[in-house]
C-alpha cells in the first residue's frame, strides 16, 4: 500500500537552513516583520525601511518561534548556526533575549546574531544578547554625517553613542564579536575613512573583522561596490584579524527534503539570490531552478535584476 507523503513543515519564522558566507549553512530566524528597522541604509538588500523605528516590543511570539526551531532542530538536517536574521533588525525583539536563552537549552547548535548594532547602547539589548555564541554588528564610520548619509537612521541614534554600546558589550560579552565594515565606493572607502575608524575597532577589540561590500541589489543604485584590490588595500590597514568575506559555496549537496519550489520561494522572499545560491540550497540542477524560476516570472511573484556581474531574482 503506497505511504502518505510526509507533508512538509510549514514554517512562519524560520527559512533554510541557507548557505551563509560566515556561518556555513545557517537556519535563519526572522523575527521581526519586513521591514522594521532602526536604519534605512543606502545598501540594503531589502528595499527601503517601511517602519523606521527603535521600539523594541514582541512582534512575533516567543513560544511560537522556538515550537519552529524545536522542529526544525529534530529533522536532523546539517545546520551550523542558528542565525537572528532576515527582514528587519532582530534586537528591535524584545523576546530575543528569551529565545536565545531558549535555543540554547534545547541544542548545541550555536546562535548567531546579525545586528546593525544600534540598539547596543541600550543595556536591556546588551543583557539580551549575552548568551549568544557570536554577534556580528555592523560598523560603516564613527562620522555623525556620514552615519546618517549611509544608515538614514531614526533622528535620534548617534554613532558614538552606539559605538560605546559596542565597546561596553565587549567588555561583558564572552562569546565572539565578528565585526563587519561594510565599504562602500566613493562614501567610506579612502584610506582616511579607514583610519578614522581604526582606534575605534582597537577598543570594541572584535575576534574578527569581516570586510564586507555592496554585494547584492542596494536600496539605492548609488550605492556600489568597492573593487577587490580597495578591500585588499583596506585588510592590510586592518590586520590580521581582518579578512574579505567572500561567496560560501558550500559542497554540492541538497539540503533539507521538502518542496524545492517552496524553498526556493522562501529563500527569494528573504533576500536578492542568484541561480547558484539557489542550486546550493535546494539540490536542484541548474535547469530544473530555471524552470521554477521562470514559471515564478511568468505568475509575477518574481522579478529580475542585474547587480555587478550577476542577475540576481527576487519578489
Ligand atoms: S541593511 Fe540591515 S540595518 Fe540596514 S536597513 Fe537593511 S535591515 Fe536595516
């Protein structure tokens, strides 16, 4: 007698487990809806901000999303983080604290939290996110001006301030701090931009600095990428803790067993992907992501862009 197929878990908050370039293949938690963020950055690959705020209150329920992590975490499918990520600024949660401590007594499987920082300055934040494994905050300048032309924040942010943040969580926090400059060309890519944020890192003293650029479709079109030779130029200023964060390619294996076009579609919802990212993370073969793809164009959920040298899909 044939068997029932396994329907696949339905999830509201987790996608993935998607190849990341810093935590190998990641679960990404999306617990703040798109797209509340304290920032409305000139680089964002999720359009514009459509709630610019620093209001930290549960948008999403606790318990709800560690039910979907449990879940996900029984499948036994290869995940290396489980990462606070998508479509907004996780620490505008005011649970994340909660769930991180959640996560933790459930499994080994580290967290990572992908933060813009701002909100580090606030203590509530920084006690929330002291049992995470790793945090990567995002610095650009320590110029108010400059702050404000990159990131478009909420009035009220100063980046000293936050900067402060960081270094007084470096001081309590005693999992890793990978730090990320992302390095814009023509706004903060000169060798003085550089040295002004300098003595700054000294003091934040992250495990690593991860030297990042507009790799995918910006919020803005001005807002273009700097030349592998000016992030190499920069890395040397940097030390040895720094390095270019280049394209994870993961071996060619699929990954996760349930409906390709669903993965596909959810992965799209969450960022800007190329036909290769897409091969990594369903098992597809080139063809067969075309085909889905091209049915998607077709219905008009998916739309297409050319960012550098590649064509990047999105809804
Ligand atoms: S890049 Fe991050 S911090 Fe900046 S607007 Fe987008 S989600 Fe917010």
């Amino acid at each position: 007698m044939p068997q029932p197929k396994k329907e696949k878990e339905k999830f509201l908050y987790l996608y993935g487990p998607v190849p990341s370039r810093r935590l190998g293949l990641s679960l990404g938690i999306d617990i703040v809806p798109h797209k509340n963020c304290s920032y409305d950055c000139i680089y964002c690959q999720l359009g514009t901000t459509d709630y610019k705020t620093t209001s930290r209150k549960e948008y999403t329920p606790v318990r709800g999303i560690l039910e979907e992590i449990k879940t996900a975490v029984a499948n036994k499918q290869r995940i290396d983080y489980i990462t606070f990520s998508g479509s907004g600024e996780p620490t505008l949660h005011s649970g994340i604290g909660r769930i991180i401590d959640g996560v933790k007594k459930m499994t080994s499987i580290p967290t990572a939290v992908l933060t813009n920082g701002s909100l580090l300055h606030q203590s509530d934040v920084r006690n929330d996110l002291i049992h995470a494994s790793v945090v990567l905050p995002t610095l650009c300048t320590v110029n108010q001006e400059m702050f404000i032309k990159i990131h478009r924040s909420v009035p009220q942010l100063d980046i000293m301030e936050i900067v402060r943040g960081y270094i007084d969580f470096r001081r309590m926090f005693k999992g890793l701090i990978w730090l990320e400059l992302m390095i814009i060309k023509g706004i903060n890519d000169k060798p003085e931009h550089i040295t002004g944020m300098r003595s700054v890192i000294e003091e934040i003293a992250p495990d690593r600095i991860h030297l990042n650029t507009v790799a995918r479709p910006p919020s803005e079109d001005y807002a273009e990428p700097v030349t592998a030779e000016v992030l190499e130029r920069i890395k040397a200023m940097l030390g040895s803790k720094c390095e270019i964060i280049a394209e994870f390619r993961p071996p060619g294996e699929g990954h996760g067993d349930g409906d390709p076009s669903e993965s596909i579609l959810s992965i799209i919802q969450r960022r800007p992907v190329t036909i290769e990212d897409l091969i990594e993370v369903s098992g597809l073969t080139r063809g067969e992501i075309i085909e889905r793809i091209e049915q998607l164009m077709k219905e008009g959920t998916v739309i297409s862009s050319i960012h550098g040298d590649r064509r990047y899909y999105r809804t």
